[in-house]
C-alpha cells in the first residue's frame, strides 16, 4: 500500500453513522422546537438572536459530521496498527520455528532479518509514544 491520496471522500463506519444519525436527529429536534421548519428559508427575516441560533444548530451538525469522521479514522489506524503488529509477531514466530527446524546458514539470515524488523518497530513505537514526547 503506497501513498494514500490527500483528497479521499469522507466515509463513516456504522458506529460514527449510527452516532451521527443520532447527534442529527437531536440537532433537528432542537432546531424545530426552537424555530420551526420556515427557519432556514425565512433566515434573513429572523431577529439577529434567531439567526445565531440558526447558524449554531448548522455548526453543530458539521461539527458533529466531522467529529464522526475523525472517530472512524483513528479507529481504522488503530485496526491497522494492530493487523501490522500481529503481522510482525507472524513473522517472527515462524522465522523462530525455521530456526529451530532446520539450524542454517539460510534460516538464521531470516531470523536476523525478521528480529532487526521486530527491534525497528519497538523503537519506531517508543519514539512515537506519548511519554517520550513530553
């Protein structure tokens, strides 16, 4: 998986969808009860106090919207650290095994690499780790 393009469409998993279509529905209840359903297209002849709150509620949804999305993204990377996590414990169990399997030249090439991969992903982790950073 190479580069990932900049300009991707913003998807949601079911559980910010489900989040949003709730955060939605009470952003609507609110806004009918407060200004009724004329509100967003009679927006220039509300007082200045009703047309804030107009605005506001519209705020309150995208931020929402954007809120969900950003949920969904860091559940996806967390999915991902973990898949590539177990990935490398993968590889290093079975480079393990073909060292104990067959002691050569070959298998301990392999279990080097596989161990060098394991070490540069435990320093990648610490140094990106919150209590490093402070």
């Amino acid at each position: 998986m190479g580069a990932v393009s900049l300009m991707q469409s913003p998807t949601l998993d079911r559980q910010a969808a489900a989040t949003f279509l709730a955060g939605a529905l009470l952003i609507a209840i609110s806004f009918l009860t407060n200004y009724g359903h004329g509100a967003l297209l009679h927006l220039k002849a509300l007082s200045l106090d009703e047309q804030i709150g107009v605005s506001l509620h519209i705020a309150a949804l995208a931020a929402l919207f954007g809120d969900a999305e950003l949920a969904t993204r860091l559940r996806d990377r967390t999915r991902d650290k973990v898949a590539r996590a177990r990935q490398l414990e993968i590889g290093r169990l079975i480079a393990a095994i073909r060292f104990q399997l067959a002691d050569t030249p070959r298998s301990r090439i392999q279990l080097n690499e596989t161990l060098a991969l394991v070490l540069e992903e435990l320093r990648a982790a610490n140094t990106s780790s919150p209590e490093n950073s402070r």
